[in-house]
C-alpha cells in the first residue's frame, strides 16, 4: 500500500530577525553519465540559530564541468538564484500595504 503524506514548513518557531541561508555543494563526474552532481539547501534562520528548511534540491547538472571548482560555481549560482526567490516570496508575504 502507497501513502501519501503532505509535509509542510513551519516558521511559528522563527521570531525576531531572520536571515536567509544558502548552503550548496558539488562533485566532479561522480555519475554514471559523467556530469557533475550539486546540490542546495535553502532555509531561514532566526537570531537563536533556529534553522528552518524552505528548499532544497540534489541533481545532476545540465552542464558538463571540466573541473571541481566549476561544478562548485554552478551549484552556487543556481543555490543564489533560490535565495534570491525565496527572499521574493517573503517580501510578497510580509507586504503591507
């Protein structure tokens, strides 16, 4: 029997200041396919070091790397790229008019 389950992310817990965190990390070719594996997490953070997950992603890259710090680049690229939209959404939902 498959069940499905809904996951949702709780901010109840994140009070006073909050910063966005991005971690990313990449391998070289570690793939059957010989493409780059990178990976991101995106999540909020409170004055207390609190910690709450908003997105994350693992996958192989579209583009071939021809070295560690080039697929390190990509994986930064497209985990500030998630920050940036994350911090879109917050303004959108905090916005007072």
């Amino acid at each position: 029997m498959f069940v499905k389950k809904k996951m949702g992310v709780c901010l109840s817990h994140l009070k006073g200041d909050l910063e966005i965190e991005v971690y990313t990390d990449a391998s070289l070719g570690k793939v059957e396919e010989g493409s780059p594996q990178a990976g991101f997490i995106v999540s909020m953070r409170d004055e207390k070091g609190r910690h709450c997950p908003i997105i994350w992603k693992s996958r192989c890259l579209k583009r071939i790397a021809r070295s560690t710090i080039e697929s390190e680049a990509l994986a930064l690229i497209e985990g500030a790229e998630r920050r940036m939209l994350v911090s879109e959404w917050w303004k959108e939902i905090w916005k007072t008019e």
